[in-house]
C-alpha cells in the first residue's frame, strides 16, 4: 500500500490554465505539506496544513490555493499557471501535531511542465 | 545568508571510500536535524535523525555541533548504491506553535567502481 500518494505523476499543460494535484495519505498522520523543488533542486516548503488547519503558509503566489477535506486529503490548486510554476511538487506527512519535529514521509512527487 | 547551506557537490569517491558532508544553519533556535536522502527523480526519504549526543546507523554517522551550528554526516566504505543526493533539513519553531522545516539544496555524491 503506498503511504504517501499523489495524483497526477506527470502534468503539462500551457500557460493560464487552472489545474489541481491532488494527495492523500494513509498512515493516519496529523500534518500534511506541500513543497514545490525547481529546476537547480531546491525543495521548498509552501504550505503545511496540521488536522485540517493551514499552519504554515510561505510566501507562495495566491494563484496557489491548498484545501484539506479531511487530515488525510491535501490538495493544491494552481490558477492561471505560469512558465515559472513548472517544477516537480511533493506532498509530505508527519505524525506530530503541528509538523513537530519528526519524520516527514514524501509523495512520488507531480512533474508541472507549463509550456 | 541561506538558512540551510550545503556544498553542493558533486562529490566523487571510489568505492571503499569515506566521506563527510558538512550542512550549516544559521537560526541558533533550531530544534531539530535531519539527514534524508533523495534519488534522481524520486521522493525524498529520511535518512538519520541528528542527536546533539551523535549517531551511528552502520556506515553513517551522524553530528550535531550546536555552538558551531552546523551537522555533518559521514559514510564510511562507500558502496556504489550510496550515490545520491543527501539533504539537510533543520526545523525551526514557527508563530503559531508551529515548526517550519527547511531544507539545504543538496549534496550529490557519486560513488565509482
């Protein structure tokens, strides 16, 4: 059973599109993440959401909206997508409340090409 | 200044080698280290935690060097299968009562026959 699930793998799609990556975990952690890795492999922190809570909201365009559902549900969706946008997005969890010090379990990750 | 630094490499060793990576923070209030490892183009994984006291996972080691605020990780008789890139990630306290983990860029090893 995968721990730590993404949909969809790969997505291209051109500019000024709305598009939505969805992830979900089942490992019954309380805090969930999102982080964008750009081309020079920088893994950024953008949103991390603890039981449903946004916790954590970086400096990320509002075009970036996440929604949790439930504590197992992060998703992010993304207006009017630019070329800049295009990198690999992982969704992460953590057990602690809080995104408390402990270990984080990562998505396969979203490979977003804009063209 | 970078909050999280690494030297990104690529480090180039044989076999049989050893080899230490150096990552420093700059928040002093930093509460907790990681060490996780990442595949080209896979997912991160964790690694090793870091103790102030060090630790050891067969060929890894782990330290914490407070005063100096910086961890390091050293892999002893490198194997050809150790060849990735090895992440730093220092959680610091955040408003709210939250923690905020920070990632370095990376440090690529590359291990040769």
């Amino acid at each position: 059973d995968t721990a730590v699930s993404q949909t969809p793998k790969y997505l291209v799609t051109q500019m000024g599109n709305d598009k939505s990556i969805k992830c979900e975990q089942n490992l019954g952690h309380d805090t969930m993440y999102w982080y964008k890795q750009d081309s020079k492999k920088f893994l950024k922190i953008m949103f991390s959401y603890n039981n449903k809570e946004l916790i954590i909201n970086e400096t990320v365009p509002n075009r970036f909206s996440p929604k949790s559902p439930d504590k197992a549900h992060l998703n992010l969706h993304i207006n009017s997508l630019e070329l800049g946008d295009s990198a690999v997005y992982f969704c992460a969890s953590s057990p602690g409340g809080y995104g408390l010090a402990d270990t984080q379990y990562f998505g396969p990750g979203t490979r977003l090409t804009v063209l | 200044r970078k909050e999280v630094e690494q030297d990104p490499g690529p480090f180039n060793v044989p076999e049989g080698a050893t080899v230490a990576f150096n990552c420093t923070y700059s928040n002093s209030a930093s509460q907790s280290f990681f060490w996780y490892r990442q595949d080209c183009r896979k997912e991160p994984k964790l690694l090793m935690s870091v103790y102030s006291s060090g630790n050891e996972d067969g060929r890894f080691t782990a330290q914490l060097n407070r005063a100096s605020q910086y961890i390091s990780l050293l892999i002893r008789d490198s194997k050809l299968s150790d060849s990735a890139t090895y992440l730093c990630v220092v959680i610091s306290s955040a408003s709210g009562g939250s923690y905020i983990p920070t990632f370095g860029r990376g440090t690529s090893l590359i291990v040769h026959p």
